[in-house]
C-alpha cells in the first residue's frame, strides 16, 4: 500500500466517523425529545431491584422521592441512580417491548456491549460499574431495542426517524402507562 492508499484510508474513516457523529447528535435531539418520559421511567424502574445498592446510596422511590438504605449519609449525583440487567429486562417486559423481534437475549447483549464500550473508552482512573447502566447507557440500550425492531421489520428510514416513531408510537406510550400504574401503588400494568 502507498502513501495515497493510507489517505485515502483515512480519509474514508474521517468520514465514517463524521456520520457516525452526526447520527449520534441526531439520535440524542430525539432522545431529548422524550426525556421527561424516558428519565421518570429509568428513575422508576432503577429502584426496583435493591440487591446491588450500596450502603448508605441514596435511591428514588415510586413515588419521586428519594429514601435512603442506611442511616449513612449517601451523595447524590448521577452514579446515585444506576439500572442493572434485571431491572431494565423487567421494565421491558412489563412494557411489552420484548417480543420475537427484540428477545431479554439481544437485550442483555446491549447491555454487554454498552458496558464494555464503557470499559474500552474509559478514561483511566475513573470508576465505573460495569453491571448496571447510568441514564445516557440506558438510553443508549433503547436505541439499540429501536434498530433490532426496525431491521427485523426492514424498515428503510433514518435511524433517527424510525426511533421517533418508534418511541412516539410504543416506548413512551407503555412507559406513561407504567409510570401511572406505580404512582397508584399497583405495580401491574393493564395492557
């Protein structure tokens, strides 16, 4: 390979990455679009499974307050509220949104692969959890269900499209019906 083969080369993956940014920007203006919905459900559905808080870590209840585990003292900040596997496969299925198209099989390896992205492009010496998801992986977990659905369907639109629909039309509509369901202290949804 010359000189001009590895410009060429470059340039190609310049562009790769260019798009790859650009739908990213796009997928997080839809993402943003929804947020009110998507962080009350992952605040929600974060506090369903106790067994992984930490001492003293400070958790959302049901019912949008906060209550602590222990007398300690717990600091909130935004590695307060993390959602493990087991939570976001219950939020799913409760929601309806696993099915022969996106299965608790292609959703546990999202939530692999968003982890171990974590760990790849971690900056050195940060902490990060590697078996639970903070909001930005959750959503990003979403964005992967969304592609599974749509290739499953051979859906041609734009990622971005599709995952407006797809949110606008399935996600948030179940999400709102869980969110109700709870704050009335009945954790099952009517369907």
């Amino acid at each position: 390979m010359d000189d001009d083969d590895d410009g060429n080369a470059a340039a190609a993956a310049d562009g790769d990455d260019g798009m790859i940014a650009a739908a990213a920007i796009a997928c997080a203006q839809v993402l943003a679009k929804h947020s009110d919905v998507l962080r009350k459900v992952f605040l929600t559905y974060s506090a369903v499974d106790e067994s992984d808080w930490a001492v003293g870590a400070v958790r959302p209840t049901s019912r949008g307050g906060a209550s602590k585990q222990s007398a300690s003292v717990g600091l909130v900040d935004h590695h307060a509220l993390l959602m493990n596997l087991n939570e976001l496969l219950t939020l799913l299925k409760e929601a309806g949104l696993l099915d022969e198209k996106c299965s608790a099989r292609a959703v546990t390896t999202f939530f692999v692969k968003v982890n171990l992205d974590d760990e790849l492009y971690m900056q050195s010496g940060v902490a990060c959890d590697h078996t639970q998801l903070e909001y930005p992986e959750f959503t990003e977990v979403l964005v992967r269900v969304c592609e599974e659905k749509a290739k499953f369907d051979q859906v041609g639109a734009p990622l971005t499209e599709t995952l407006d629909s797809w949110l606008g039309l399935y996600c948030i509509p179940a999400f709102r019906r869980l969110l109700e369901a709870r704050s009335n202290g009945n954790g099952k949804v009517e369907k």
